[in-house]
C-alpha cells in the first residue's frame, strides 16, 4: 500500500528504485519466521509483479555475527540461491532478475577488496545455472563489529579505509556509518562527517576516476581466486545437506 502510494508522487520512468525485499535475511537476523510459506509465495508474487524485478540479500547480519570471510561469501550465495531456487518453481524468468547484495565492509582491507570481487564471481557462477541475469548489485557499508564507543574518533579511520575496500572492490553504492552511529541517535554532525568522508575519496582522492582500479593486481587477483573457491566448497556442502533454510 505505501508503494502505490509513493509511487504517485514519482515519475516512473526517471526513478530507480529496489524494493529490498529478503525476508530469508530478516529470519536470520531475528530467528522469527511466523509463515514461511507465506512470505514466499508473496515475494515471488511481488517480484512477478514488479517491473524492476529486484529483490535484496542482506548479508551484513553474517559479517556483523562474526562469520570470517569464507563463510560470509559461502552464506550470501546460499542465501541467494535460495531466491533463485524458488523464483525458478514459480516459473518466473529471471534473465531481467536485479539482485542487490547488502554488505558489511571489515577492516581487513586487500580480503575485504578481493571478497566483493569473489562474490561478484561467485553469484554469476550461480546465475548461470538459473539462466538468470549474472550480474548483481553491491550495496557496501562499514561493518559494526569492530567499531568502539571509548575511543570514538578512531572509528572515522575505520570507516574511512573501509569506504576505500568497497571502492576499490567495485561496489556499486557505497553508504558510510557515522562514527557515532553506535552510541549515539542520528544527529547533523555525524552525518555531515560521514558523507564528507565520502567526497573526500571521491574529489580529493580521486577514487571515481577508475572503475576498475584493482584489476590485474596479483595479490588481490590471488585473493579473489582462493576466496571464491573455498566459499564454492563450502556452498556444496551446505547445498548436499538440504539448503541453506534447512
């Protein structure tokens, strides 16, 4: 209802938008599903019906838990397929499907460059399979878990080199976290700290000149390599034991 509401004060043909659907990423962040059934059947109406044709995976909730690179690769392309799985039995094309990623963005910064390259390799790997489109979307943003409340200011660093992976690593949207954000309610301040971190990397240091910056670089080429081939193994195993909703 709030959709066809806002809807009427846009024109459709000028906005982008994705609805950021994932119930599957609201169970694993809550560990409540009341209807499964239902929620599924909705999404797949919903995305049916909708000409964008998009639906979210959030995998921030992974990364912030604790999960180490390999499974947070692993867990978004189980997670994913889950999606394709059911689009498929519905019988909903998904050649023009739009999958965006959520992501978390960790302090290590050449793996966390070289984990949005592997997912980026591993989903269209998947997509394959579905004959669905094999490009996604990567929305990044800092992660929670190693940001402080003692020593606060630190947390602008964090997030600044942060920012840089998830740049460097081809997301397609960045979003930065205030460096308050854990302590405290959204105020003018953090917020205006935030977006200038941003302009920053991208006027002054001159980090949207290059699409593609980290290509051809061994070690991170390395990295992509043998990150997307232990997350691959790991997905097989989580796939021969029923699936990642199992």
């Amino acid at each position: 209802i709030f959709f066809n509401e806002l809807s009427s004060y846009l024109n459709k043909d000028k906005v982008a938008y994705s609805l950021g659907l994932d119930p599957i990423g609201h169970l694993a962040k809550e560990g409540n599903w009341p209807n499964e059934t239902d929620q599924l059947n909705t999404l797949a109406e919903i995305v049916k019906a909708n000409s964008n044709n998009s639906i979210r995976v959030d995998t921030r909730t992974y990364q912030n838990a604790g999960a180490n690179m390999v499974q947070q690769l692993t867990y978004a392309l189980a997670h994913a397929n889950e999606y394709l799985h059911i689009l498929s039995k519905k019988g909903i094309a998904l050649d023009g499907l739009k999958l965006v990623f959520h992501v978390a963005i960790g302090s290590n910064y050449f793996f966390e460059i070289a984990k949005l390259r592997a997912l980026r390799l591993l989903y269209a790997t998947l997509a394959k399979e579905y004959n669905a489109n094999p490009v996604c979307e990567i929305l990044a943003m800092p992660t929670k878990r190693n940001k402080t409340i003692y020593d606060y200011n630190v947390n602008m660093l964090r997030t600044t080199t942060e920012c840089m992976s998830a740049v460097l690593g081809g997301a397609n949207t960045v979003e930065n976290m205030p460096y308050d954000a854990i302590f405290h309610k959204d105020n003018p301040f953090g917020s205006r700290i935030a977006r200038n971190q941003l302009l920053i990397l991208k006027e002054e240091s001159f980090f949207g000149k290059v699409s593609n910056p980290s290509d051809g670089t061994y070690y991170i080429e390395n990295l992509t390599e043998e990150l997307a081939n232990k997350a691959l193994e790991l997905f097989k195993n989580i796939e021969s034991s029923g699936g990642f909703l199992k």
